[in-house]
C-alpha cells in the first residue's frame, strides 16, 4: 500500500482483525527515513552546546563531583524516560509523539499546552546554538567587531533551506554529523585519559589533583549543585525528540525500540564519561569558563593541552560542526510540531500545508522565524543571551520528560482497561515504577534548581530564566481547558486504534524478546 495515501480507517470488528490491520498514517508525511539514520541521529543527533559548551558552565559553577553526579542522574531520568516513549512510539508512530499521546491520552487541553511548550522550547534550542555559534567563532579571534551575528545569519538562513528538502536530505546531513561527532567524543576520551595520565604539554600527571584544589569538588554547595540540573538538561534536550520522527521512519515498530536502547550507550559514554574526563583534566576555577564570555569549550581546551595549537583549532572546528547539526535536529523537531499543531487544530490550518517534498514549508518558515530570537545577542551579548536561553530550554526538557512519564502511566491504564497490553511491540520493563520516578525526581529538581537565584542575593533575571516556563505552560493549560471545555480522557476511551503498529505486524514475535530479558541480552 502506497503510505503517503490516506485510506480511511475503520475500528475493526474483533481483536484479531485488529491486531493484523495495516498500519495506518495519517498525517501525510512520508516516511524517508533510513534505520541507519534514524540510529545516528539518536545517538549523535542532538548532542552540541549543551555537551562541548554547556559543561563549561556546569563546572564552573557546580565542581567536578557536582557536575558528575547532576549529569549521572539526569542520564538515568533520560533513560527511563526513552523506554516509557518508545513503548508508545513503537506503538503507535506519528509525527506529534508524546505531544500528541498527551493530548490523546490525558487531555487535550494537556496535549495542546505540551506541544506549544515544545514547539517554543526547539525554536529556542535552535536560537540558542545559533547564538553559541558566535562564541565558537570567537576562539579564532579577539576582536570585538567581529561581526558573529552575520554568520548565524548565513547558518540560519542554511538551516531552513536544509529544512525545505526532503526529509531524506535532512536525514542524510544528520547523518553523517553525527557520525563526525561520535568519532570526536571516542577521541576526546581516549586522548584525555593520556592528558591526565601525563601525556600533556608539561608531562605532569594530573590523575585527581582538581578535585582537591580549593572550592572543589563541590562548589558552590547546595546551590552549585543543584543549579548543574538545568545545565545537564539542557544538554539532555533533544534525546526525547527522536520518536517525533517516528511519523518518517520506515517500519517504526522495528527501528524505534532499537534506537531507544542505544540511548544507553549515549548516555553512558558520551556525557557521563566525558564530564568525568573533562572534570580531571579542566579545574573549576579555570578563567573564563562562567564569565558569559565563553571562547573555548573544555573539550577544546583538552585538546589544546597536548601542546598543539592546531588540535586545539580541529576540536573547535569540529564543535561548530555539532552546534549546527544539533540547531538542524531542533528546528526540525520544531517544524513537526508545528505540523501537528496545525492538524489537530491546536493552530492555524494553513501550518500543515506539504510542499512537494512533504515537508510542511510554512510550518519551517514560522519557526525559522522565532529561532531569529538569536540576532538580538549582537545588543546583550552572545555569552549572556546564550545562557538565559539556556535555562529556558533546560526547564522545558525537563517538563517535556514529567509529561512523557504522566502519559506513559495513563497509556498503559488505557491498555489494561481494553485488555490490549499483550499487543505492545516493544515494553518498557520498568513500568510502573520508572515513569513515577520520572515525574517525582523531575518535579523536584526543577523547583530547586534555582536555588542561586536566591542566595546569596535574589537575581531576578535568573530567576525569570528558571522558572519562565512553569507559569506559561500551566497558563496554556488552563485557557485551552477553559475555552474549549475539555475534559481529562477515560481509560476506557483511548483510542488504542488509530495509526497502531502491534506485535504482529512485526512478523515473526521478535517484539516479545524486547522485555527486561532482552535488554540483559543486548548489553550483554
């Protein structure tokens, strides 16, 4: 059957023509896709700003072991978050993902305030690596006229074009800067193991000496610590965004869980890893890592104590590199949801006009235009601006991930009532309790991880950068329920229907190897 057609659907008259339908999309986007993309994208795809510059900040401000621990926990949240949304995504692939599960399995007021909140949150992200593309630019030069904004305009305007092709070009691009990132961080780790081991411009063993120095390992205190949550989140963001592609991706319920699980590796390597080696080898105290005039990232900084300039110069190179293939992955994330925004009549109908290449070319141009929020760093300030944006996105991702474990909850009381749990391809093992840690532990962190704003004296601006996002997102919430009288969604009346991929659509039982037994399995 041709996918970019839209057949109508018809409930089916027993479980069994239910669960050996066709697959059905709705939402006209065609499916380009690759496995090999979409596993690259999701490993390397989103990794940028908030991993090369992002742990410069939360050094600076949280100490080695602060900055460690943040980022382990995070990791874990990120984890048991991807399983609960590749559990729904596998099971029912469309563009929205958990923006449109909210709204089709808890409220659809919940739904319409989430995907607003998403959409705002990668416009954001993509301003945001526009504007760290400036403070990249400024470690080949010193001079104050460099005209940074120019180049984030030539970039952005890049961006959109990318945006307008196909979504098999995007997917391609994608690729291969992944690729070029994931090759980078193995790099990275191997040569700052030999850097700490001695291997450096000096020849001196470095091994635990700044997490002794004074201040450290924790700095800050309390408030140090917990002020890294947002900065690890931010550097997070984006991993949950994978399973929007899902409405792209060829044969879901197969790729979907496949790229949930290497999120593991992602985790574990390329964050926890790397901000243990960068926490050896960079002290806290190091000039100019907090100043919100960032000219170097740690990695890059690594690199360049080996003695060689030019490695140092690679190492950024390649840096600009991931800052504009994360904002590419964002705007993207972005467009989609505008999309579905538009199809579910959360926004202005003409959002989902499709050009030729099934791309929703008004959708690119409107949020294209938000991420032009970036240009204003030429009057704050790139490093300023960039960390305001910061704290925004990070508190939007970790709102993002309390809705994803609510809905994940309300899925699966869904599936109990309708007696349809048996036809998941792909199930979260660690239901119940992991969504539930998701939503608690994220509640917490993200109402104390402004503790700076407020001591050692109130700093408004930051306060606003932190807490921004929870008075709009509850706003939203409220008008749209209000306006529209909607009302929180029976289990019994989910549609568990529409647009689904069951375990047997997967042919020969391989989705009931995807429990905890087949996960000991993979990694082992």
């Amino acid at each position: 059957m041709d996918q970019d057609k839209q057949p109508a659907v018809a409930a089916p008259a027993s479980e069994t023509e239910y669960s050996h339908q066709v697959p059905v999309q709705h939402d006209r986007l065609k499916r380009g896709l690759s496995a090999r993309q979409v596993q690259m994208i999701a490993i390397g795809g989103t990794i940028g700003t908030g991993l090369f510059l992002g742990t410069g900040k939360a050094l600076a401000t949280g100490g080695p072991a602060s900055m460690l621990i943040a980022y382990a926990i995070s990791g874990g949240i990120v984890f048991l978050t991807m399983l609960s949304l590749g559990e729904m995504a596998a099971f029912i692939p469309v563009a929205g993902s958990f923006c449109t599960f909210a709204g089709r399995f808890v409220d659809d007021a919940f739904g319409f305030a989430l995907t607003w909140n998403y959409w705002f949150n990668d416009a954001v992200s993509t301003a945001s690596d526009l504007v760290a593309l400036q403070i990249v630019l400024q470690y080949w030069t010193e001079s104050d006229r460099f005209p940074g904004w120019a180049f984030s305009l030539i970039f952005w305007a890049v961006l959109i074009g990318l945006n307008l092709f196909a979504v098999k070009v995007y997917g391609e691009v994608e690729y291969w800067m992944s690729v070029l990132k994931v090759i980078t961080i193995i790099v990275f780790i191997v040569l700052g193991i030999v850097v700490n081991c001695g291997g450096n411009e000096s020849g001196h063993y470095i091994g635990g000496e700044n997490w002794h120095i004074p201040d450290a390992p924790f700095v800050g205190g309390i408030g140090g610590f917990a002020s890294v949550f947002v900065t690890a989140a931010f550097a997070y963001g984006g991993t949950e965004s994978i399973a929007i592609t899902a409405g792209e991706t060829k044969d879901p319920a197969r790729t979907i869980p496949k790229v949930v699980l290497n999120v593991f590796w992602r985790i574990l390597i390329f964050y926890i890893l790397s901000s243990l080696i960068i926490g050896l080898n960079i002290p806290h105290n190091y000039p100019s890592l907090n100043d919100g005039t960032v000219k170097t990232s740690p990695f890059t900084l690594v690199f360049e104590m080996t003695g060689t300039k030019a490695a140092g110069s690679v190492m950024n190179a390649v840096i600009l590199t991931s800052v504009l293939s994360a904002g590419n992955h964002a705007l993207f994330a972005g467009i989609r949801l505008l999309y579905t925004l538009s199809v579910a009549g959360h926004a202005p109908g003409f959002f989902g006009k499709l050009n030729r290449n099934h791309v929703p070319w008004i959708a690119v141009l409107a949020t294209g235009a938000v991420s032009g929020l970036c240009f204003g760093s030429s009057k704050i300030g790139a490093g300023q601006l960039w960390t305001w944006l910061q704290n925004i996105v990070g508190v939007s991702n970790q709102l993002s991930w309390i809705s994803i474990g609510i809905t994940s909850i309300r899925f699966r009381a869904a599936l109990k009532q309708q007696n349809k749990t048996h036809l998941l391809p792909f199930r979260n093992f660690t239901y119940p309790v992991g969504p539930w840690v998701c939503v608690i532990l994220n509640i917490v962190i993200v109402l104390v991880q402004g503790w700076s704003c407020f001591s050692p004296t109130f700093d408004g601006v930051s306060f606003v950068s932190f807490y921004l996002e929870l008075p709009i997102m509850l706003g939203m919430f409220i008008v749209w329920k209000v306006w529209k009288r909607t009302r929180f969604v029976n289990s019994r009346e989910v549609d568990l229907v529409t647009d689904t991929y069951t375990i047997n659509d997967l042919g020969d039982g391989e989705g009931k190897k995807k429990g905890w037994k087949g996960i000991v399995e993979w990694i082992a």
